[in-house]
C-alpha cells in the first residue's frame, strides 16, 4: 500500500476494516492473515475481551500488517470497570447486556448516560495503554454507536483526549440497499438512525467515509459474488467495507453466537473470499485504490484540525 493518499481527482477510495480483532484467538489470526494478503486496511480491537491483551501481541509479532483501530463496545463480555460503577450496562453476572437486552433497556430510558461516558473513557484509555498509541480508526461494536446518545458520547470522550480518529458513518446509499440483497430490515433502521448520527459527526468536524457497505446475514457470505456485488454497485469516492474475517473460534461459542446460527462460518467464509484473488481484482475493477483510515483522513481533513 501507498505511504499518502490525494483526494484530489475522479479516484475512489477504499478502506477494509475487519470488526472484532481481538474476540478469540482464532478470529484474531484470521485477521492477521487476511491483512497479510493485503486484503484489509485495518482493523478493530475489542480492548475488554480477555483475548485482547494477546491479539494485540500477535499483531506485534506479525509486524503490525494493518492500522489497528478501537472497537468500542457495550454489548459482549464484561466492561473493563467494576459492575458497580456502571450497574445499567451490565447484568448481575457482571457482563454487558447481550444486543437483545442492550436494546431493551435502551428504549425503556434504563442506561445511564453517565456510566456509559466513563466506560467508553475507560475502554479508550485500555486502548492506549495496549497499543502505546490513540486509534487512527473507531467504529462501536453491533452498531450501538447509532443509538442515541451513545454515539454522541463517544464523540466526547475522544474529543476530550483531543483524538479524531475515522469514525464510521453508518450509512448506506438507497440505491445499494435496493440493489444488494441481504439483511434489508437491519440495514434499513441502521440507515435510518446512522445517517443522523452521520450529519452529527460531520458537523463537529469528525472525518468519515461517504458510505458503509457490507452489513448482512450470514447465507449471503456463502456467495462467491458476495463483495463483487457490493463494489460494483456503491457510489462515492470515500468508502468503507466492513468483514468480519476470522478461522473457526471455539472461544466464541456462547459469547457471540451459537452452533447452527451461521455466525461463526460467516467468519470464515469472509476470510476465504478475502484470500481470494478475485476480491482484489474487483476492487481494482470497481475503480477503488485501497487506504487506511489514517490515510483518508490525513489528506481529507488535516486541515480542519491544523488550528
């Protein structure tokens, strides 16, 4: 990959983010290998899985083959403070309310504003202390990022570190959410919500990517077709696809899915399709040249911060 990217002209521009580095060691390998094909621009690090401290060595280990980004997350594992210090995020085992439940207690007013902001800081600042370095990109883990103020929070809380990082927009154009089959309803609402959140981002000065491709079921993976369709129908000159590659992990059975649900083969599915020549050929085809968030942002929007 290029040291610096120029927006300047018709080029379009691609980043490969691989959610879920550090979930399970095996899900963390197959990351590892699918940046070592050249496949991914970067990834993002879950900083409260007990497998972060580990993944984030082996990224060292590996020669750090993609930017390494911030994940952070409110619905998996437990959080890194004392269940008594955010009692609304978690349940009485002391983990984060699963999605489901996450959601429930959202629309019921039950999470607290306030222990969600010293979370997210606690989450950041485990971050730093494991890379040595704030996250050139951040995107929240089940897109709860979109649902308010949780999104809004975590914009002042890297603020407040004085850290302006890619953050994801979770949009899509209608065009491509007509056109590519797959999680419509999901991807729907996440556009509906992420495109307020998106103009919210924009408006304090929070560098991001035109659109979001790649949200799905897990059958659509199985389709050797899966990111040639997306590629070839997104808009934009700024665009960020988002996988989930990884080898089976034993480690995420009851943690993030089950057998039988398709989540854990959808990791490897992403990861075969990555590793084939055929995807970096369509990005090629598409018109896409592959960055890194940091990438973007440096020549997109240096200047807005050089005050």
């Amino acid at each position: 990959m290029q040291d610096d990217v120029s927006m300047a002209g018709p080029q379009r521009y691609l980043m490969v983010t691989a959610d879920d580095f550090g979930i399970g060691p095996a899900t963390s390998e197959g990351v590892l290998d699918a940046a070592a094909c050249g496949a991914i621009t970067s990834s993002v690090l879950l900083v409260n899985s007990p497998y972060a401290e580990s993944a984030v060595r082996a990224w060292r280990q590996r020669g750090c083959p993609m930017e390494l980004g911030w994940h952070p997350n409110l619905t998996l594992d437990g959080p890194i403070l004392e269940r008594a210090r955010v009692p609304s995020l978690a349940g009485p085992d002391g983990r984060f309310w699963p999605l489901n439940a996450f959601l429930r207690r959202w629309f019921a007013g039950c999470l607290r504003d306030e222990e969600i902001e010293i979370e997210l800081d606690a989450q950041f600042q485990r971050f730093s202390e494991l890379t040595g370095q704030q996250p050139g990109t951040v995107n929240t883990h089940q897109h709860v990022g979109v649902f308010a103020p949780v999104g809004h929070i975590l914009m002042y809380v890297l603020e407040r570190h004085g850290c302006y990082p890619h953050l994801r927009a979770v949009r899509e154009s209608w065009g491509t959410l007509l056109r590519v089959p797959g999680a419509r309803i999901k991807r729907t609402l996440l556009n509906c919500l992420g495109r307020g959140l998106a103009r919210a981002q924009e408006s304090r000065q929070h560098a991001g990517n035109d659109w979001l491709i790649g949200i799905t079921d897990p059958k659509w993976v199985q389709r050797p077709t899966f990111f040639q369709r997306w590629l070839a129908t997104v808009g934009g000159n700024c665009v960020e696809l988002m996988c989930h590659p990884g080898h089976w992990d034993e480690t995420l059975l009851g943690r993030d899915g089950q057998i039988g649900d398709g989540l854990q083969q959808r990791r490897v599915d992403e990861l075969h399709l990555l590793r084939q020549p055929a995807f970096l050929e369509t990005v090629r085809a598409a018109g896409f040249t592959l960055a890194s968030p940091s990438q973007i942002n440096r020549s997109r929007f240096c200047h807005v911060h050089a005050a």
